[in-house]
C-alpha cells in the first residue's frame, strides 16, 4: 500500500537497541511510515556501552558475534576490514574475526549502518531524529502523545521504549548525605567525571562486574597513580574468554527443564568436558541459544531463586572479559596498585577532605580506608517503581507499563509487546533490549537485540 495517512512510529531512545530498530524498519517496510527516532542527547547508536572514547574498553563478545543482522554474521568483521579497524588497535595476537575490538569502533559500526540505512530509504519512508528527552506519554484510543521536556508534543501509532540501561542505585548508608559530594561519581560511563580525577588520588570502586573492570583500565590509561580498591559481597571478578571451541549442543531444545535439572545437566556437562581437557566457558557458551528458552521455561520460584543465589556467580561465567584486558588486570592486582575487598558497605563519610569507606568485611585491615574519590559501578537500577526517570515515573504512574514479577525491567510479552498494570496486552506498544531482563533473562548484549530489533521491525510494519 503506497496511498493513504502514513503510519507514525516513535522510537524512544537511540542507544544501540532504538537504532538497530529504526536500521531494520528502513531496510523492511513497503508502505508509507514516519518514523521518529528520539534521543535525548548525541549519543545516537551509541548509549552508555559505545559511547566511550577509551581504547582501553573493548567488547566482552568477538567480532563475529557482534553483527547487527541474524542474516548476515560477517557484517561486523567485513566494517571492521573495510575500515581497516586492526591498524589502529592494540595487537592481542587473535585474528580479528575472534578478536575483541575497542567498544568505540562498535559505536562508529553501528553509527555508519545507520546513516547508510537513512541514505538507502525508500522515498515513501519519512525519518527524523529528534534530539529530545521525553518526560512524559498519553494513551489514547490506540495513539499516543509523546511529551517533551521542551513543552512540545509528538504523535505517534505505534511507540517503542528502547530506553536501555540506568545509572546504578546508590547504596543505602546511614550518612546518604555523602552522596551529593563531589568525591561521588554514580555515573561510571561518564568520561569527564572520570577524567577529572588527579593522579595521586586513590579511588573506591563499588562493585567488581565489567563495569568496575572498565573504569579500573580507563584510570590507569589517564595516569591515575593511586591504589584502586574495589569491593563487592562476593569479591569475584567476571572470568575471562578463553580459546573459542564449538561446544556441541547437550541441552534438548524442545523439553522444558526445572532450574534443579537444567544445573544438573550443566554441571555434568562441565564436568564430562573437564575430564577431557576441555574448557568450562564453552560449556556455557554453547547454552545461549537455549537460554531465553530455559528461562522462560523456568517457574516464578526458579526464577526468584536464580535470581538471588545464582546470578552472581553466573554473570561473572556468563559475561567474561577479554583475555588480553585480563592481562592487564591481573599485572595491575599483582603490583598491588589494585585490589579486591570481599565485603560490603556500611556508610561514606567525608572527613577533612578524604572519604572515610566503612566497611563490613572479615578482612580487618580494611574495615575502615581513606580514599580520595567513590565510584559506583553496582549495576544499573532495574526495579522501574524506583527509576528515577520522569518518562518512566510517569507512564507507571499512569499503569501503562508495570515492573515485570521479578522487577528486572518491564512487564512485556517475550516479543516485547509491552503487559499494562491492568494486565493487557498492547498491540502497539513495545520495548526491546535490557527492559525485557526479567522476562528473557538473556536481554542485554548485542546477539539477543538484534534478534529482536528484526523480530519488532516485522511486527510494528503490520499496518
Ligand atoms: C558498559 C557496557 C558494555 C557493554 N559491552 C557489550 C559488548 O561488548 N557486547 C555486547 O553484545 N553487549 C555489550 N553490552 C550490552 C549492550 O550492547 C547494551 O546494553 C546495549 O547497548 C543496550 O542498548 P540500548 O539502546 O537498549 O540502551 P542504551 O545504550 O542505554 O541507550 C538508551 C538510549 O535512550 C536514551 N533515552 C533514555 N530515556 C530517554 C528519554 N526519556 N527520552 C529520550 N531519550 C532517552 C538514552 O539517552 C540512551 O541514548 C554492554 C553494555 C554496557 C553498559
């Protein structure tokens, strides 16, 4: 259908999962559509994960994994040889194809597929960028109003929330008033912040996951000579990849598993692969296809349980970083410039000029360290009632999006066809990506957006 009212699509939130979906709504859709994307800064494809400038972070997955189509797997690798992206890279002795590139380059792929999807459109297509935060959203009769902290409004048919990730939730002290001090960065992705710490200063990194492990390397690519002290309750650090092997397939994709049997296979399979010399990560590699699956699968008690005992110890096997920045990591913990406390935290205080950390740890030389600056690296907020987001307050305040049962992210259908408080259904607004954490598990890294920004693409060009 070439005549008639076009369709209006709004896409809130630019990051990689918004664009990946605008990318594959240019390349698909045959009938006249309008199609605003917004964003409210210039971070477009990029969001918090590709809009670093630091060399130092590079992507947790390999090259030929992080294609933006399902269909065409060496779309990333042939940008990266197009651009000659290996001549302006560290040397980590893997071909790139299996190499891990600096997580820039990924916000300069995703950027280019973008404008190249813009510049190929078909002239029926009309498509904008509005660089806007949206505070606010109305329900009408099937169409929205989208409202902007500027006053001005949009409408739209059909609305996706590809609003991604959040900063981390401060942890609850006694002395909260710390946390409108200056030594206070909530932020970790913000690279001015981070910038303006002094060499000599000596840091407190909360949390241990890939997000402490970035700002550990971007300190120390910026000088910073003071000890770094991270502390999480468990002290571990992610594990790292280790040579790439296919693993074959040993879960039984059709049958449904408990949590108890789907550990039980697991950990066979671990174990049958240790005995013959083989490593545990591509055990857990060859899962992924399998583990939307297995967690929707899942009872609500499994999930609550995986939640509370298992994530910890499955993010750090799941999520690995690259062995050349486990290299690094290691020297920086074998100097002793950088180390790891396994405790939690009871309060910050500000004392002549210097951050007093307290801490519940067994280890006493560090129940009580000065630092110069905190850091913040706990992982993102999920729980939406408590986001701190106008757009996101306000939509829950009017129950047109709720917090899914195990308040991971929205309560959404697994297409992304976003559940109200009410209980239904819409068919015509969605979200993609990290919001859907709680019903997917598996929502948050590239291989398992691009799946859904193709699948959403295909849903939202019904007319
Ligand atoms: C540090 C980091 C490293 C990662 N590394 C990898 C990796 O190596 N490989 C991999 O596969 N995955 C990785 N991931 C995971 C994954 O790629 C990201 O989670 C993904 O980029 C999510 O994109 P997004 O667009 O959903 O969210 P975001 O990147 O958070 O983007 C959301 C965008 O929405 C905008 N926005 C939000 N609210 C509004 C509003 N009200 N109005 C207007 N605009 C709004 C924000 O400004 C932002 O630009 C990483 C994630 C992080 C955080």
């Amino acid at each position: 259908m070439l005549t008639g009212k076009p369709l209006n699509i709004a896409i809130i939130g630019g990051g990689a999962s918004g664009a990946l979906t605008v990318i594959q709504l240019l390349q698909n859709i045959n009938f006249p559509v309008s199609i605003k994307l917004i964003n409210k800064d210039q971070s477009i494809g990029r969001g918090f994960a590709y809009s670093t400038n630091c060399p130092q972070h590079l992507l947790n997955v390999r090259t030929n994994n992080m294609s933006l189509f399902p269909d065409k797997p060496n779309h990333f690798i042939e940008w990266a040889k197009k651009n000659n992206i290996e001549s302006l890279i560290e040397k980590s002795g893997l071909p790139l194809e299996d190499d891990f590139l600096p997580r820039m380059y990924y916000g300069d792929y995703i950027h280019d597929t973008l404008n190249e999807a813009i510049s190929n459109k078909k002239p029926f297509i009309d498509f904008e960028i509005v660089q806007k935060e949206a505070f606010d959203m109305d329900a009408d009769n099937g169409s929205y109003t989208i409202k902007f902290t500027d006053q001005s409004e949009t409408k739209a048919d059909k609305v996706v929330l590809a609003i991604g990730n959040f900063l981390p939730t401060n942890i609850p002290i006694p002395n909260e008033a710390f946390y409108g001090s200056a030594s206070y960065i909530r932020h970790p992705y913000d690279s001015n912040l981070l910038n303006a710490i002094k060499p000599d200063e000596e840091v407190l990194i909360i949390g241990t996951g890939l997000t402490s492990v970035d700002v550990v390397l971007q300190l120390k690519a910026n000088g910073i000579r003071g000890k770094i002290t991270a502390i999480s309750r468990n002290g571990y650090l992610p594990h790292h990849h280790v040579e790439k092997v296919k693993h074959p397939v040993y879960i039984d994709g059709g049958a449904n598993y408990s949590l108890h049997e789907a550990l039980s296979v697991i950990r066979k399979e671990i174990k049958a692969a240790g005995s013959k010399g083989m490593h545990w990560p591509n055990v857990i590699d060859a899962l992924r296809p399998f583990n939307q699956k297995l967690w929707i699968g899942f009872s609500d008690k499994d999930k609550k349980l995986f939640v509370r005992k298992l994530s910890p110890a499955w993010n750090i096997s799941r999520h690995r970083m690259a062995g050349a920045i486990y290299n690094k990591i290691t020297a920086l913990l074998n100097s002793g410039n950088f180390e790891i406390v396994k405790g939690g935290l009871k309060n910050l205080t500000s004392e002549n000029g210097r951050v007093r950390v307290d801490l519940n740890t067994k280890d006493t030389a560090h129940s009580s360290i000065y630092v110069d600056r905190v850091i913040n690296c706990s992982g993102p907020q999920t729980d939406y009632e408590k986001v701190e987001i106008p757009l996101l307050k306000n939509l829950v305040a009017k129950g047109i999006i709720g917090p899914d049962p195990l308040r991971l992210g929205i309560n959404a259908t697994p297409d992304g066809a976003i559940i109200s408080r009410s209980g239904a259904t819409s068919p015509t607004l969605f979200t993609l990506g990290p919001p859907l954490r709680g019903i997917l598990w598996e929502s948050i890294a590239m291989p398992e957006i691009r799946e859904q920004a193709e699948k959403l693409a295909l849903i939202l060009g019904r007319e």
